[in-house]
C-alpha cells in the first residue's frame, strides 16, 4: 500500500511537470531523481514495516502458529490430572491418587501432580489456578474461539475441586498431598503408586500466610470464572476465599518458616505479596471496599514500590500491579483509588524493563533477546513476563492510551505486544537451538522430558524402584508428553535433551498455566474486557 500511494504521488507530479514541456532537461531530470528516491524510500520503509509486523495478526483474524500451540498447550493439563479420570483423552494415562487424603478423612484425590513427580504441592497449584482462572477472564473469548475454553473451564475446576476439599474448615487448609523424600526414591507411574501418601496442613498452630493467601486469591478469581456458568459453585469458591483470606491475615507467619520441610521445593521469599495478590483479586470478585482498602493501607509496607520484580510462583508482585492498573485504566472515577497510583506506577516500570530499547531496560536476557533469570525453570520468567507484557498493552489500546513514557522516550501498545510475541517465537523455537520447549509443537522438541509417566511405557508393570530402568533408558520416551514446556537454556542458550537433566528438562504445572495465558493472549488482537463481573 506504501508503494503505490507513493507511485500515485509521483506520477502526479510527473504530469504537472510534463505539461510544461518547454522547462529544460536537467529540471525532468532531477524531478527524475526525486521520483526514484522516493520510490527506493517507500520500498525500504515497506519492507521494514512488514519485517517489524509480520509476525502480528490483524484484529478479527487468528495467527495459526499460536493457535496451534495453545491447542497443544492445554492438553499437559490433562497428563497431570490425579484421581478418577473423566473422558481422559491421554492413552497413556489413567486413574491415580484415589486414596489421596484418606489419613484425614478426606478426598483429596483430584488435582494437578506438581512436574515429572507425583506430588501435590498445594502452593504452586494455587498458582495455577489464579493463572488459569485470569486467563480465561481475560482471553476467554480467545480460547473459546478454537473450542479450548470448556477444557481451560475443565481443568480448573479439577483443580478447584481439590482446594475445596483441602479447605475443610476456616483456619485448616491441606497444603502438600505426598512425601517429596519418599516420592523421589521412586520412578514409577502414577497409576501404580502403592506408597503411603503422607498430608501436610497448615491451621492456627501452624499458619502459613503464603499459601492461605494464594489459595484465597485461586479461589476468587476462579469465582469470577464460574458465575455465570455454575452460580452456586462460584458463591462456594467465594465463601472459601474471604474465609482463608481472613486465615492468612489473621495469622500472619511464612510457611517456608513454620514446615521448614518446604525449603528444598516451593520456599516462599515473604508473604507480603501474596496477601496484595488475594486482596486484589477478592475485590474484583466482590467489590468490597475492604479489598481496596487493604491494598491501599499496605502497599508501602509490602508492594514495593518502584522497584520491578519478576513475576512467578513466588513473586506475585508484578501480577499485583498489573492487576490493580486494570482498576486505574477502567475504573476512572473509582473510589480509593488514589492508594493504587503506586501500583500503577511500578506496573509501568515493569513494562520498561522489559522493552528491549527502553532506557531502563533490564540486562537479564540472552544474547537471543530471551529474558533469563535463573538456571532452574529458565522459561517461567520470560513466559510470566510476556503474559503481563500482553495484559498491559491491551489495558491500553482498550482505553484509548497510546503511549508508555519510559524516561525520555515513549513507546506504544504494540512494542508491548512486539515484545511478548518475541518472547512466545523463542519458546516456540526460534532460538540458537532451533528446539522448540513446548513439547509436541514444531519439528524439534525435547524427546527425553523428565516426566515418569512419559517415560514409563503404558503397559509396563514396574514398581517404585525397577523403574529407574526407564529413567535411565537411552531410548527416548514412549509417550510424549503434549504441552509440557520444559525448563528451557541456560544463559548461554544452550540446552541439553537428558531425561536426568531437571534443571533444564522437567516441565511444571504452574508453567502450562502461564503458556496458555500467553498464547491465548496472543492468538488474536482484541479488545480487554473492561469488567469480569
């Protein structure tokens, strides 16, 4: 289109000058020059144009390659299901953990095992379902569009159902289903599991702030997901929110500090955000001044402010401030939200560390233009960071904002949007490595994931201890595990396909949900919705 608007303005101008006939020669002549520089320029800004937005899809339509790996995305969901399977669509997997909870009375069956192992860490669960659950609120549309929503929805609430029955009473919640010392002596399936499987529970002797709050802040944005499909379901979730919202502020004590036993898997860094993060979300589920309030009063003390951070199982904090900015975009005339303007305002230094010409712009990235911030699970940050990345661009062109002033320079909604799609086609495998990290998309993908039930044939009859065989085997694995992404490179992009290789090659549950937020986000431009209620 460049092109030809040029060589429509050209050729005008070539009449006029032509009409003119008696003008001297060196006059067509420059005139000549003009012409072709101008039609050299438009080519070159033609080109440029189409190379900096190739990869974006025009509003309305769908971008296949992200559509294709959110299909495979959400199927890992249904690899890690424990419990009495319905309509499982995975061959390789069956019925699992049925006894699960059964040392107190309770069913406790259902839920998401944690990686490649067969626990149930109740804290990065909670996580998945906070995740999940907003990117349905936001994307729901999207997903919907390729029939992911009902299995995003499926998923869920097998997840929820498990918070449920772990929350047996106000100050009681059940936090982790299995022995992580005894669980990792075995390489077994989980559809042959005969080990006792040992309960860990927080209460009012043994509180735990983190993931009391974490699971309030699953069970109210999940709420929000179910009100208007299961009304009764959803009042349950947000009864189970306020109540252990009410455990974990009442009862302020990191869990990490109280079962130290949690130190060598999920050890919480404070707990400070996770209470902004349960907060910030039961006010959208309610909107209860109450919500708002705390956020308000204790932003100095927990938010920091000013400071970016990384988002992630631990760190709520850059999810917070997103989360709390939505307010500020489309809820001009709220109430209280004054005490939000630190949100805000370090929601948008977040989004200028991340934008590679921004002049704040963090130095935690690969040569590639991968953000990289830590060995182990290398991926969570720059799939986190792009959700928000995404979140935020559409909050803006949904409000008519058009630019992000980072120091002297502003930039727009889509270097937001160029940025997370950067970080997804890195994921995806354009990379040194050309691997893509997601299990089953493209032609290279990590053949020898940690995951036991992948690398365990179906019909083998192995125990807690001979399958190691399988563990070590050189073959790669049986059964491929379908929207696993795996940890990822190391800093210097480099990535080693070994099946006892953890750091790098065992996929996480929590990480699926952040996938599917970021792909479901970018499947398509639209609009934000300006309310989930």
């Amino acid at each position: 289109m460049h092109v030809h608007r040029h060589w429509d303005r050209s050729k005008g101008g070539e009449k006029m000058v032509a009409k003119s006939g008696s003008r001297c020669c060196c006059c067509c002549w420059f005139l000549g020059i003009i012409v072709v520089i101008a039609v050299v320029l438009a080519v070159v800004f033609t080109i440029r144009h189409r190379a900096n937005h190739s990869d974006d899809v025009a509003p309305g339509s769908t971008d296949k390659k992200y559509a294709d790996a959110l299909k495979i995305a959400m199927q890992f969901f249904d690899i890690q299901k424990s419990g009495k399977l319905e309509n499982n669509k995975i061959p390789w997997r069956g019925d699992s953990g049925l006894k699960d909870g059964s040392e107190a009375s309770l069913d406790l069956s259902k839920g998401l095992y944690d990686a490649g192992d067969h626990m149930k860490f109740g804290f990065p669960m909670a996580f998945t379902a906070t995740l999940l659950s907003w990117s349905i609120l936001e994307y729901g549309d999207h997903m919907d569009s390729l029939d992911q929503l009902d299995p995003a929805k499926d998923s869920l609430k097998w997840t929820t159902d498990f918070l449920i029955n772990a929350h047996p009473s106000p100050n009681v919640l059940y936090i982790q289903v299995g022995d992580p010392e005894t669980d990792h002596k075995c390489w077994d399936r989980p559809e042959t599991m005969s080990r006792k499987r040992t309960l860990t529970k927080i209460d009012a002797d043994t509180p735990g702030t983190e993931v009391a709050a974490e699971t309030a802040a699953a069970m109210a944005a999940a709420s929000l997901v179910f009100k208007e499909s299961d009304t009764k379901y959803s009042g349950t979730l947000l009864k189970h929110a306020k109540q252990l919202f009410d455990f974990a502020d009442n009862n302020r004590a990191s869990y990490s500090v109280n079962i130290p036993e949690v130190q060598s898997y999920y050890n919480s860094t404070g707990y400070g955000d996770e209470l902004l993060w349960a907060a910030s979300w039961l006010y959208h589920a309610t909107e209860d001044k109450t919500y708002l309030d705390f956020v308000s009063k204790n932003g100095d003390e927990f938010g920091n402010f000013g400071s970016p951070t990384w988002f992630s199982w631990d760190n709520k904090l850059p999810g917070t401030h997103v989360l709390l900015s939505r307010l500020t975009f489309f809820k001009k005339g709220l109430s209280g939200s004054k005490g939000l303007e630190g949100y805000k305002e370090t929601a948008e230094a977040v989004m200028c560390g991340l934008i590679p010409d921004s002049p704040t712009a963090t130095s935690s990235r690969t040569d590639g233009g991968l953000i990289w911030v830590a060995e182990w699970n290398a991926l969570q940050h720059p799939v986190s960071s792009a959700f928000l990345a995404t979140l935020y661009s559409d909050y803006m062109l949904t409000s008519g904002v058009d630019k992000l002033s980072c120091g002297d320079t502003s930039f727009k909604p889509s270097d937001l949007r160029k940025f997370a799609r950067s970080q997804a086609d890195y994921m995806l495998g354009k990379n040194p490595e050309t691997m893509s990290y997601l299990v089953g998309y493209g032609d290279k993908y990590p053949e020898f994931v940690h995951h036991r039930g992948a690398s365990i044939p179906g019909d083998a009859n192995t125990g807690c201890k001979d399958g190691f065989k399988w563990l070590n085997s050189e073959e790669p694995n049986p059964n491929v595990a379908y929207g696993a992404l795996v940890g990822g490179p190391f800093l210097n992009e480099t990535f080693i396909d070994a099946r006892n290789n953890s750091m790098q090659n065992e996929p996480s549950t929590y990480n699926s949900a952040l996938v599917v937020g970021l792909l479901s986000s970018l499947v398509t431009r639209s609009s934000s919705v300006e309310s989930f209620k």
